[in-house]
C-alpha cells in the first residue's frame, strides 16, 4: 500500500530526522576513534605499575610523615634550649654585670662602669656595649677612653668573667704595658684576690709587677745566639738582694 498525502509527509519527515540523528552518531563515533587512537594500545602491565606506584606514594608519605615529626621535635628542642639559654646568658649577666662595676671602681679608684644589652628583647643575639666613665671623666664608650683606660676596663670586664666562674690558670700578656706606677698598684692588688682560685701567669717588662710575683722566670743571651732562662722565687731572695742559700753557705764556712 503506497501512502499518500499526510502519511507520505510524516515519513518523509521521519527519514530526514533519523538520518540527523545517524549523522550525529557518526561524528561522535569517531570523535571516540581518535580519542582512543591518541591513548595509544593499552599495556597489560599497567595494573603492575599502578599498585608499584601506589606503594611507593605510601612509603614516601611514611616518610614525609616522619620527616615533619622530626621537624616539630627539633624546633621544641630549639625553643626549650633558647629558652633556657636565654635564662642562663641573663643570669650570667647580670652576675658578671655587678662584679664589673666593682672591679671597675676598684681598677680606677672610682668612676663607675656598666654594661648594657643592644636589644633586651634578643639577647641571645644582639650586641653588648661596655660604657665607663673614669673619674673625673663623662661616661662614654670604651672605644673613646685612652689605651691605659682601654686596658684596666677590660682587665675590670676579664676578671669579672673570673669571678663568675673561675678558672685554674689565666695568661696575662703585657697587660700593664700601658699602665702607670698607681694603676699597676691597684692592679696587683686585685690579682691578689684571685690567687686562691686562679694561678696567673703575668709577660711583663714592669718592675711593679715583678715585684709582686712568687716566682719570677726570666731570659738573657750572655752570648750572642745563646739563650739562657733563669728562674728566681723571691722568698730565696732576703731584703738585700742576696740569696738566701748562698748566704747560709757563706756563714757556714
């Protein structure tokens, strides 16, 4: 049966939309074609790799997991030891800072000394400036004062260390090398305050200084090119300069 009219436009209309529609499909189909000619062949040994993958991601994440634990661990021990530090550098200080001031009025015959911290907020990293006033003088820096001035400041500063926490032996290279006869006397005196805790070794051309030592070391070249050391204790020595042993042996023979 041939239709006609009506039925004959329906199916026409039927056949255009399906053909839009196979036409569409089409397309689609080999858009997919080379979506999956790009991807390439797929390897078997793809599933091998991906669990291989999988346990190295775990082992590393393991690891990075342990790695960050450390890293917290290691910054509460540094802020556990600046935080002590920080309690010891200030009560150290603070200690060195009180037997400074004395020493210093000691060393000067007055005066006064201080030492004061760059920023009190960052001790453990800011500066230190030693401030001194001399008597008769203004307080200034210690880079300002004179060399003598410079050298009994900083044997004030050395010995005040010494207090704090003593130590058994202590090199002094020409301190008083720029000293005079009065400062040398204040000097020793202090020294003599340390004897019981520190035994000084004093490189001295100063008689003053000599003169104060238990046992004095020395070297002459009676020949040229010949060195020779000589050691004296003064209490082998009596009030005339003779020795005492010599004497004896005089008197006994």
């Amino acid at each position: 049966m041939i239709p006609f009219g009506e039925d004959a436009a329906r199916l026409i209309a039927d056949a255009s939309g399906f053909q839009e529609v196979r036409a569409d499909i089409e397309r689609r189909i080999e858009r997919l074609r080379r979506q999956l000619k790009k991807i390439g062949n797929v390897g078997l040994e793809s599933l091998d790799n991906l669990t291989e993958l999988e346990t190295r991601f775990q082992r590393l994440h393991t690891q990075l997991s342990d790695l960050e634990a450390a890293r917290d661990a290691l910054r509460e021990i540094v802020r556990r030891i600046n935080t002590e530090s920080r309690r010891m550098f200030l009560e150290s200080f603070e200690t060195i800072r009180g037997y400074f001031r004395e020493l210093f009025r000691r060393l000067f015959g007055g005066g006064e000394a201080d030492l004061v911290l760059e920023d009190p907020e960052d001790v453990l990293e800011c500066s230190i400036d030693v401030v001194a006033r001399p008597p008769g003088k203004e307080l200034r820096s210690i880079s300002l004062l004179s060399g003598g001035e410079k050298t009994l400041t900083a044997v004030a500063l050395l010995l005040s260390i010494f207090r704090s926490r003593s130590s058994p032996f202590c090199i002094l290279d020409e301190v008083d090398a720029a000293l005079d006869d009065a400062n040398i006397g204040r000097f020793v005196n202090v020294l003599r305050d340390f004897q019981q805790n520190t035994q000084f070794i004093m490189i001295t051309h100063r008689k003053p200084t000599m003169a104060v030592t238990d046992v004095l070391y020395g070297v002459t070249m009676e020949e040229s090119g010949i060195s020779r050391r000589l050691s004296l204790r003064f209490e082998d020595v009596d009030e005339q300069g003779n020795f005492v042993a010599a004497a004896r042996k005089a008197r006994a023979a």
